[in-house]
C-alpha cells in the first residue's frame, strides 16, 4: 500500500525494510551514497544502531502485536544498517504494508487507554519500536502521541535516532527550527535544509542521537534525489 507523506524517512543505501536476502552491492566495512558520500559500517553511529537494533539476545512479550507492526511497517527482521540515516525529505513518499491504515487507528486508540501497555522495545523489540516509528511518519497526530511516548520510555526501549528524527520533523510541521538536521525540502529543484537551530552543536546532538555527523547527512540528503 502506498501512502502520501509528507515528509520520508530516507534509509540511504539500505531502504527501510531491507533484509538478510537483499543483494548486496558493497563491502561490509564501507558503502557509497551518490558519487562522494560514505558510509563506513565500522563510524561508531552505524555500530550504535547495530547493536540496538540487534534481536539475537532479545525477548519481548507481544509478538503478535509485534508481528502485526512489522507487517502494517513494511519491514522484516533483520534490517540492513544503518537503520536510520536522519534524513527526511518533504513530499517524498515510501509504502507501507498491509494494514496500516488500521495499525494506525489502533495505536491511536491505545494511545488514549488508560493503563495500556505501549509498544516499546520490551514489548515488541527493537524492530517493532522502529515500526511504531515508520508508522507515525505517515500520519501527525500518532506522530505527536508516539514522540511523546518514545521520549517518555528513554533510550533503553525508544530508538534515539527515530527519536531525534521524529521531533525534528514536527518541530519543522509546527513552524520551528529543527535541532538535529535532519529536515529537508525540495526548492528549485535543489535540495536544501530546512531552518535549524544552534547549528554549530548540531554534531554534538547528532552524535548523542546515533545519527551521522552533519556533513555526512546533508551530503546523504543532496544525493537522494
């Protein structure tokens, strides 16, 4: 199913989704984004993620409701990393699966239940928070609810990264300025970062969130295209 959003979370080299039988086209210690933008698998961000989105030692307690998120998201376990680049570009678009529509009404409504327990890593893992996340992208007012809810759990059952980018993106939708880059919209057919704020520690941000150093996403971002 495919969705109109209002801004995209870009997996750059490895699409959301990804998994263990994708081809790979590149070596596992670097991969190249456009003609001068790298990856390397070994930057201590992309070892953060792969560690926190690492199932082999985990347990969770729902696994139908995880099943269902993954199935709704669009993705499988495992992903490819680096699992979130921290780059979303305005009025691009990417395909969820079936039964998001309803995945989302859902989490809504739990959401607004008294006692419910949400959807963290405990719950559904790390594969299944990253879900929530991809989920929220596509529809505001979850995305309101989820940021709240992922900030709330903390860093040991909410993606930082997700975390990061998500409230990048509403701040951007409520007409602030972004803290961690990650924003950015088409202008005359160019790619240009959306208004951010205390840019010179944007790095030390970025870095505390697991995502790329600035330079390297922005470079990421003007090779999407």
């Amino acid at each position: 199913m495919k969705r109109t959003l209002l801004v995209m979370a870009l997996g750059v080299l490895v699409p959301y989704g990804a998994n263990a039988q994708q081809k790979k086209s590149a070596p596992a210690t670097a991969r190249d984004v456009g003609q001068s933008c790298k990856i390397l698998m070994t930057a201590p961000w992309v070892k953060r993620q792969t560690e926190w989105f690492d199932e082999s030692t985990q347990t969770w307690t729902n696994d139908t409701l995880r099943k269902a998120l993954l199935t709704a998201a669009a993705i499988s376990a495992p992903l490819m990393m680096p699992a979130q680049t921290g780059v979303q570009i305005a009025q691009q678009s990417r395909m969820l699966g079936v039964g998001a529509d309803t995945m989302i009404q859902q989490l809504k409504k739990l959401a607004s239940t008294r006692g419910s327990a949400w959807p963290t890593r405990s719950v559904v893992g790390s594969l299944g928070v990253h879900a929530v996340y991809l989920l929220a992208d596509s529809d505001t007012s979850l995305a309101r609810v989820v940021l709240h809810r992922l900030m709330e759990a903390g860093p040991s059952e909410s993606p930082a990264a997700d975390v990061a980018t998500l409230e990048d993106r509403l701040r951007v939708l409520n007409g602030r300025k972004q803290l961690y880059g990650t924003q950015f919209r088409i202008e005359n057919d160019k790619v240009v970062l959306a208004p951010m704020e205390d840019s010179a520690h944007a790095d030390l941000r970025r870095e505390d969130a697991g995502l790329p150093p600035f330079s390297l996403g922005l470079c990421l971002a003007k090779n999407a295209r």
